[in-house]
C-alpha cells in the first residue's frame, strides 16, 4: 500500500501511495501504516500521489488529520505528483491553498 523513503540531505521522508483510489474501503489501512511512519520519528512528510487516480471524502479527511497531525510535531505534510481529479478536489475544497502541493516528486 506504501512505500518509504528518508531523502538524501534533508529531514524529509517520501511516502509514496501505490493505490489508485483513496477511498472508504483503504483508508483505515492507509492511515495507520502512515502513523507507524510518524511514530518512527519521521515527521516531515512528502506524500507521493502520482498513483492516485481518485480521492474521495475519506481520503481527504485522512490528508487533513495527519496534515493537522503532523503540526502539532512541529512537522510538515507536502502532496506532490497529483492527477487530475485528486488536483480538482483540492481545489474545490480549497484545501490548495492548505497543503503544500508540487507537481513533481522530487
């Protein structure tokens, strides 16, 4: 369901979703492989979405939860290589401008 990987030279970890659907029927799964991620001490999230095909409701509540989680760590949640509806659906909920969003995975 995921795959980790600590960046070279930075505090960073790439966390990257190998699911096309964000959706009620993963999202428990999801977001407690993504709290053991946390809980090793990796607070500084880079979420990789290049897989993602769609997100619904609860994928997003999951995004905001550990998004919210990660602040009070004085960590951070970055989303980057989004497809179309999952871009769409930040925007309409103007979570956009939220997250910290970049097209490339790097």
């Amino acid at each position: 369901m995921t795959k980790t990987t600590k960046l070279d030279n930075s505090n960073n970890t790439m966390v990257e979703i190998e699911r096309e659907k964000l959706d009620v029927l993963n999202m428990k799964r999801l977001k407690e492989n993504i709290l053991e991620i946390i809980s090793a001490g990796n607070t500084h999230l880079i979420i990789n979405l290049k897989q993602v095909l769609f997100i619904d409701s609860s994928g997003l509540s999951v995004l905001i939860s550990l998004f919210k989680h990660l602040k009070t760590l004085d960590g951070s949640l970055e989303l980057c290589g989004l497809n179309e509806q999952p871009t769409e659906l930040l925007e309409i909920t103007q979570l956009d401008k939220i997250f910290t969003i970049s097209e490339v995975c790097n």
